[in-house]
C-alpha cells in the first residue's frame, strides 16, 4: 500500500495517527464490543466523548467561558442561512465583506434573510483585500460578516479587520486551528470539519452566549443556536462518527504542540511554496503577498496547456488532489495541519523538476 501526499482542498487528507487509531477502534471502541458508529449518542461513552470535545476545543483556541461551542450539522453551508436567521435580531440589515466565493455564497444566502450591505468586494478578482478601513460597513447592521481564509482564490486575512463596535462574524472553515485567534474579538465563528478539523458532517461553531435567543419564531429549531445549547448540540441525533474523528484530530494537534506550533510549520510549508513561486517563470500567483493563504497555494502555470501534464506528472509521484476549483482553474496545492513538511517538500520538488523539463 503506498499513502499519498494529498493536497485536496476538502474533504482532505487527514494525519496517519487519527487514521490508524479509527482503524484499530473500529470493531471495538472503549470495550463495548461495537463500534463508536453504533452507540447511542445518549450512551456515557458518547456523552464523555462529547464533553472532551467541547473542553479540548476550548482548551486550544483560549474559547473563553462566555462563548458556546456547537457541533451542528450541514456543513458550513447551513451556517450561511443559520447565521443571519439567529444574529439578526431588530436589526434589518447585515454587512458582507466579499473577498472570494465562499463570502460571495454566504452574502447571497444572507440575502435570503435580510437585506445585505457588502462593505467590500473584490470578487472575481480576488487578488486582494481593501483595507478594513475603507470598507463601506453601515453601523445599523446587525454583524459583520467576513471568511478568514478563501479555499478557493486562496486569499486569507493577516489578521481579523478593523469594524469599530460592529460584532464581527467569521466563517474559519479552511483555517480554524490553523494559528492562534483572538476569539474575543468575535461574536460567532463557524468551521466546517472536512479541511482541518476532520471529515465532513460536522460544523463547530463558537458563539458569544448573549448573542443567543432571538431566532423567528417561524425558522427552523435545529438551527437555533439557543435550542442547541440547551441541548448540548444534540437536538437531533449527531454525525457521531465525525464528532468522534473531530476527537482524534484535537488529541492530534496537541500532540503536535498546540495551535501555536503549527502556526509555525504552517508558515514555513507556505514559504516554501510561495518562494518557488516567486522565483519561477513557469509559475504564477497574482495575490498580494499580504494576503497570500498560508492554507490553499493557488497558482497558474503561464502556459495554460501544461496544466494537464504538471497534474499527471505529480500524480504519478503520488502527489495528488492538486487540481484547482473549477471557478478559478490552476493548480491548488492545500497544505491544512495534516500536510507535513515532507509533503510541502515532495511538491516543490517534483515543481523544480517539472520546470526544467520544459
Ligand atoms: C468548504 C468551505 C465551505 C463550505 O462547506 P460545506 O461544509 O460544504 O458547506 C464554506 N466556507 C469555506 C471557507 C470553505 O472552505
């Protein structure tokens, strides 16, 4: 059996402990004799799982005791129409600052729900963001919206932006536990599993507590954040198996340190990639350095027609998921926690081959 290098943007590629130790608890977990898959999410086991869950996540990301953590289901997709429908409250609109598709999607979604003020927008183009500064926020809004990391243009924010009083909401999907975060500054951040907290099926989403309980009347319950937490985001029956690779992957992260030193690694595998970038001929980002995710590397090769053969090439070297989003075309290399350095290091030099050959 030979494991790949897999650079796929979501779902992606997962650390081999969190792999191995699914595998070997898969028949028997916790000496119950079945598998975790098969427990009542009401059973002791699930419910302690549950519980160090929430307490590592807090533990990682300094959640402070006023914030809420949930673990809903449907994607961070869901979180789009959830999050207008429970912050709105009396206010009548909300700002978006779009910087890229997923910001672009939750604003059109928004927009089902309330009126949308987008405060900045940079898509297509997205080669950038404008400065917090200059971005046209209407104070009468009920939040501001902004995702952190663009999985597809590959943009990220340096640091969260400047909204004066405004609460400030941010989608994380792609970079949660990536490097520290000021959770303080935020009134609600959500996160999808499938990019670097685990596999699909769960959305950790961590809410300031007095933000909660002025969901209409006429939406939903099990996106009430209030009636999740009143039921420990057990409204409905869990993706227990996604809560239980979620557990894997936090035991993972602190054995690797914490949040703080993979922030560390993180940048060092980016550099690697951006400075073959910046040196080639071959190679091209058009994105700001400012801006350049330390997450999604998109790039283009300056000769359309060689994609197709960089692909084939790389995954014949078991480099593979490098294709980029069918919005933006390229190449995409995600490098999430899970990507080591030996990865990173496989690709830029399977890139430097691939350059002189031509
Ligand atoms: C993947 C992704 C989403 C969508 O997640 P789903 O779970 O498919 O709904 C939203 N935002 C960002 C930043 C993403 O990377």
């Amino acid at each position: 059996m030979v494991r790949k290098y897999n650079f796929s943007a979501g779902p992606a590629a997962l650390p081999e402990p969190v792999l191995i130790k699914a595998q070997q608890e898969l028949m028997d977990w916790q000496h119950l004799g079945v598998s975790v898959m098969e427990v009542s999410h009401r059973s002791k086991e699930f419910i302690a799982l549950a519980a160090g869950v929430d307490s590592k996540l807090r533990q990682l990301l300094d959640i402070p005791a006023e914030y809420e953590v949930l673990l809903l289901s449907g994607g961070a997709r869901s979180q789009f129409a959830a999050i207008p429908l429970n912050l709105l409250g009396h206010h009548v609109t909300a700002n978006y600052a779009v910087t890229g598709l997923w910001s672009k999607l939750a604003a059109d979604e928004a927009s089902r729900f309330t009126k949308v003020n987008i405060a900045t927008n940079n898509y297509p183009d997205c080669c950038s963001i404008a400065d917090s500064g200059n971005w046209q926020i209407d104070p009468e809004a009920a939040y501001t919206y902004y995702c952190d990391n663009e999985t597809v243009h590959g943009v990220e924010f340096s640091s969260p932006p400047q909204v004066g009083s405004q609460l400030l909401v941010a989608d994380m999907s792609s970079n949660l536990l990536s490097r520290p975060v000021d959770i303080r500054r935020h009134g609600l951040i959500h996160a999808c599993a499938q990019k670097n907290l685990g596999i699909s099926g769960v959305t950790v989403v961590i809410v300031r507590k007095d933000l909660l309980g002025t969901m209409p009347a006429r939406a939903p319950s099990v996106l009430d954040y209030a009636a999740q937490a009143a039921k420990q985001s057990m409204l409905n029956t869990p993706v227990t198996f996604a809560w239980y690779i979620l557990d894997l992957m936090l035991d993972w992260v602190a054995d690797q340190g914490g949040v703080s030193a993979l922030a560390e690694v993180n940048q060092l595998k980016a550099n690697k990639l951006y400075d073959l970038i910046d040196q080639s001929a071959l190679y091209q980002n058009k994105i700001d350095p400012v801006y350049r995710s330390r997450m999604n590397v998109v790039f283009h090769l300056a000769d359309k027609s060689l994609e197709q053969a960089f692909l084939e090439q790389a995954a014949s070297k078991n480099l593979v998921g490098l294709k980029g989003h069918r919005a933006v075309g390229g190449i995409r290399a995600s490098i999430y926690n899970s990507m080591p350095e030996a990865g990173v290091d496989a690709l830029v030099e399977f890139m430097r081959e691939f350059e002189q050959q031509q």
